[in-house]
C-alpha cells in the first residue's frame, strides 16, 4: 500500500474516533440535561422549598402573581389579625374585664374588613415595593371602622421585618413546617419564623405564620423598653412644655371665638401676633429639644410620630396666618385639614404611651 494512502486511511480512523467522542459526549450531555429536567418538574418544583423560594424571589422581582401563587395572603393575615390583637390585649394593662370582653367582641366584628385590608396592604406592598397606607373611600382610612389602621400596622412589625434566610423544612404529608430566619428593622433582632405550608392543586403554599405571636411579644417587649427610656429622657421637656401650650392655646381660643367673617381689624393684628411671635416658634423650640435628645432604636416611630405632630401644627397655624392675610377660605381650609392631622398623631402618640403601659402626659400642643 502507498504510503500517502496509508496515512490518509490513519488520518480518517482518528478523525471517525474524534467523531465518536465527540458523539458520546453530546449525548451525555443530551441525557443529563434531559434527566436533571425530568427531576426538576417531575421532583424538584413539587417540593415545599421550591415555593419558599419562589416567595422569596417574588417579593425581591415584586411579582405579585408568583406571591400570591405561593402565599395564601388572606389566610395569613386572617390568622395573623387573631394573634396581632391578642398581644395588643395581653400587653394592655389598662383595661378592666368588662372593657377586655367589649373590645374583644369590637374587634371580632371588624376582623373581616381589617384582615382584608391587611391582605391587600401586603399584597399592594409585595407589588410597589411600598407599604402605602389607605386612602380615597378606603374604610381603612383614618378611623372609620373606630380603629388607628397605621398604628395597627406598626404593632404587626410587617413593614419592618426582613429575610436573613431560609432555614429547614419538614414535611408531614401534604402539610409541612418551613423556618425562615428574619430581622426586625426596628430593634435589630433576629427571629426564627416557623410557617405552615400546604399542598394545593396549584402546588405548595404558605397558610400561617405559626408562631407570629411569639415574634410579636419579643420584639415588642424590646420596642417597650426603648419606648419607656425614650419618654423617661423627654418627660422633662413635656412636662415643661406643657404650661405653655395650654396657655397659648387658651389665648388662641379666646381670640378665635369670634366667627372668620366677623374679625376686626385688631383681631387679625393680634391673632397674627400670636402665632408668629409665640406659638409658632415656641412650637419649633419645642422640636429642637426633643431632637436634640438621643432616640433609642425602638423608639424611633414615637419619636417620629412626635415631630410629625409638631410639624404638622406649625404648617396649620402658618397657613392660617396666611388666611388672616389674604381671606381666602382654601387657606383657612387647608390648615384645618393640617390641624386634623396633628390631632391624629396626638392621638397614635397617646395610644402608644398607653400601649406601654407609661404613665406620662403626651404634648398638649395647641
């Protein structure tokens, strides 16, 4: 045989070879694929962790449909409703037997409206990647169902809570019990979250936050020994404050009675004179004092509520100024809205002293 064809015919058998590798391993590769799919849809995606972090991953994309395939929002919040006010009962000290029964059977009849608002809040969350509070005809705006919905929201620690990670899971037949490891924004600590989870027709999901309302005694117990630190460090500038307040604000009434149409001249004079020599800037020293104190980490939302009040105050009285000035009814009606405002974070503000089981005295700001 010639050689060039004998080397023709070695160069073609390694080439074949070189194929044939090239083959087994295509279809190797072919078959591993095929079998880690198989396993993915036919196992993996079956499993109770699949859904966890697929709920993990719909709240970071905020992908409220994948959520809300993975989490049953309504069932969550029915039973989070139940343990969110049986600690605000439980942490009440104020209330008598009989006042305890009325508000139970209070809060039985409005925990349809509210677990639904608390649904949609959390769903609406998931979905901007904002905690936005009620508004236009909502029931939950305001007071309207006879409670403080922004302050129910704070004590449920939702807005605050974060994923650290995924821990455990056991499954018992088509139920199993998931822990998430999570921190609260507020005091910084970190807690276990234990989760129902149940097989449906559409796969697994979330069902409840079994030990909810073990994560909110702990983490309002923490909250309550900053909140009463904070009130003890700025009892001294209330109670000082407090004086005056009530004084300007007998001064302001008594000057006010008389309608809006029928003031005089020296009326206006002296109501102007009022809040921009005395009210107005006792007001913002007030709010210089408060800030200059050291606020401890739970305490944080009173304290904001505090200055939320005065802020508010002082652009009530600025812009009733103004209507002094010009007589236009718009400015006299946006500083009542204003006003309102400063009365509903007096009011949250109260009801977190009493939630605290403080004795002290909120701001009486005119």
């Amino acid at each position: 045989m010639p050689m060039d064809e004998f080397a023709w015919r070695v160069r073609l058998a390694r080439r074949r070879k070189a194929h044939e590798r090239k083959f087994r391993l295509a279809a190797a590769l072919i078959i591993i694929t095929i079998a880690s799919l198989a396993w993915y849809l036919g196992y993996y995606i079956q499993r109770p962790v699949y859904a966890l972090e697929q709920a993990a991953e719909a709240i970071a994309e905020q992908d409220a449909d994948l959520f809300l395939r993975r989490v049953n929002v309504a069932a969550v919040a029915d039973a989070g409703y139940d343990d969110l006010t049986y600690v605000l009962f439980s942490r009440d000290t104020s209330l008598k037997e009989a006042e305890r029964s009325a508000s139970g059977k209070f809060y039985e009849r409005i925990k349809s409206s509210v677990s639904a608002g608390l649904a949609r809040t959390i769903t609406d969350a998931v979905e901007s990647g904002v905690w936005h509070e009620p508004d236009g005809i909502d029931a939950l705006k305001g007071r309207q169902l006879g409670i403080d919905y922004e302050y129910l929201m704070e004590c449920s620690h939702l807005r605050d809570t974060e994923l650290v990670g995924l821990g455990e899971i056991a499954r018992d037949g088509s139920a199993a019990a998931a822990t998430i490891h999570v921190r609260d924004g507020g005091t910084g600590i970190e807690f276990p979250l234990q989760l129902r989870m149940e097989q449906g027709a559409s796969g697994w999901q979330i069902v409840r936050v079994t030990n909810y309302r073990a994560y909110l005694e702990t983490v309002q117990t923490a909250a309550g020994r900053d909140v009463a630190r904070y009130i003890e460090a700025t009892r001294p500038i209330v109670d000082r404050y407090n004086g005056v307040f009530r004084s300007e604000q007998h001064d302001f009434r008594s000057l006010a009675e008389t309608a809006w149409g029928t003031y005089t001249t020296e009326h206006r004079k002296a109501m102007i004179r009022l809040l921009q020599e005395d009210m107005i800037p006792v007001l913002k020293k007030y709010q210089r004092e408060l800030d200059a104190v050291e606020i401890p980490r739970g305490a944080a939302y009173l304290a904001a509520q505090r200055k939320a009040a005065t802020e508010a105050s002082i652009a009530a009285y600025e812009s009733f100024v103004k209507g002094l000035d010009s007589g236009l009814s718009e400015d006299f009606a946006r500083a009542e809205t204003l006003h309102k405002q400063a009365l509903t974070y007096d009011l949250r503000v109260g009801d977190m002293i009493r939630r605290g089981a403080v004795s002290a005295e909120t701001p009486a700001t005119p």
